[in-house]
C-alpha cells in the first residue's frame, strides 16, 4: 500500500478489488512470470496483510469504467433513381 500513496494514490475509476502483481522469478536456466490478484479494499481496512513487492514487480490496477461502445455503422444508403 505504501506504494500506491507514493504514487499519488488512486483514480476514482481504479477497481481496487483486482489488483494485479506481476514478478518474475528465475528456476533455473528459465524464467516464469507469476501473477497474483490482490484486493486492496481488504488490505486498506485491514482484513489482509500488506503485500511486500519485490524489485521489478510490476502493478497493474484495472478500472471500472467498461470501454464505450463504437458507434454504430449508418445503415447502407438505398439507390434511388433519379429522374431527370
């Protein structure tokens, strides 16, 4: 959590409930990535113990907000003869 507040907190869109933390860790001659969901608001209020990161963790914190829709395609225009 300190983290967060280093960074200036959160957007009001964050979804704190899904958090993500990707690491990297090395087996070997090979390296995995590992990822680990973590719900903030349970950390925040204190039913969760503070997760410690590690150097190179990456943070990924998904929002709420659902991508607008594109718009939808005019409908094909109808040949219409022309008298003239």
């Amino acid at each position: 959590m300190q983290v967060i507040g280093m960074s200036e907190g959160f957007l009001p869109t964050a979804n704190k409930s899904e958090v993500r933390i990707v690491r990297l860790q090395q087996q070997g001659a090979a390296d995995n990535l590992f990822e680990t969901i973590v719900n903030l608001k349970n950390i925040e209020v204190g039913k969760a113990p503070d997760v410690q990161l590690q150097s190179g963790d990456v943070i990924l914190i998904p929002t709420h907000v659902k991508p607008e829709r594109p718009p939808r395609p005019a409908p094909p225009e109808k040949d219409i003869a022309r008298v003239l």
